[in-house]
C-alpha cells in the first residue's frame, strides 16, 4: 500500500508518500530526519511501518524544504537512509 501524507495549496502538492510493501520498519528515516517528521506505528497486519507525524503533515512544503534537491548528486537524507527505497516525495 502507498501511503500519502501531506496537502496541496497554492504552490503546489506537498506529499510524503511511504510504501508500506516495501517498509519493513527498520526506523532508519526516523533517525536521519532532522525534522522528525517520521515515527513508527503498528498498521493493521500487525507489521511496524514508518508514518508522517500528524504535526508535520501540515507542514511538509517547510519541513522538508531545506532537503529539497538542488542537483542532480543531492538526494534527501531519508530516501537515501531508506534500505528499501519506500520513500518518495512529490516533487
Ligand atoms: S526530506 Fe528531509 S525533512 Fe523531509 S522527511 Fe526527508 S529527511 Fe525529513
Ligand atoms: S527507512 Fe524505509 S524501511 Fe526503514 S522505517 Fe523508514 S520507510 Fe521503513
């Protein structure tokens, strides 16, 4: 299942999409975020998944902002922690 998290507005969609097939909870994003925007829950098949806070859902176009890539070397600190690739933003 992909998992969004976010809101659009005038400037555009501002997502956090988590691949909860491919999420096996290992908690990586959590510690590399310096906005904390990670924690993990227990979804409905009994399996630890990584979610968006409920309080940076609101504000990912600002929390994630200062990660935003700028080159084509930069990547965001949580897709490249991610040992399964189940992170994607939406831009
Ligand atoms: S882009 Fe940066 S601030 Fe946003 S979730 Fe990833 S590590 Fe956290
Ligand atoms: S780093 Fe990837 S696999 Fe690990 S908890 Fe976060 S989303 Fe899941």
């Amino acid at each position: 299942m992909r998992a969004n998290y976010g809101y659009t507005d005038g400037s555009g969609e501002w997502y956090i999409t988590i691949d909860t097939n491919k999420c096996d909870g290992c908690r990586a994003c959590e510690e590399v975020c310096p906005e904390g925007c990670f924690a993990i829950e227990v979804d409905d098949y009994d399996d630890e998944v990584a979610m968006v806070t409920e309080d940076q859902r609101k504000k990912i176009k600002y929390s994630c902002g200062p990660c935003k890539p700028v080159g084509k070397e930069h990547v965001e600190p949580c897709h490249e922690a991610c040992p399964h690739g189940a992170i994607e933003h939406s831009w």
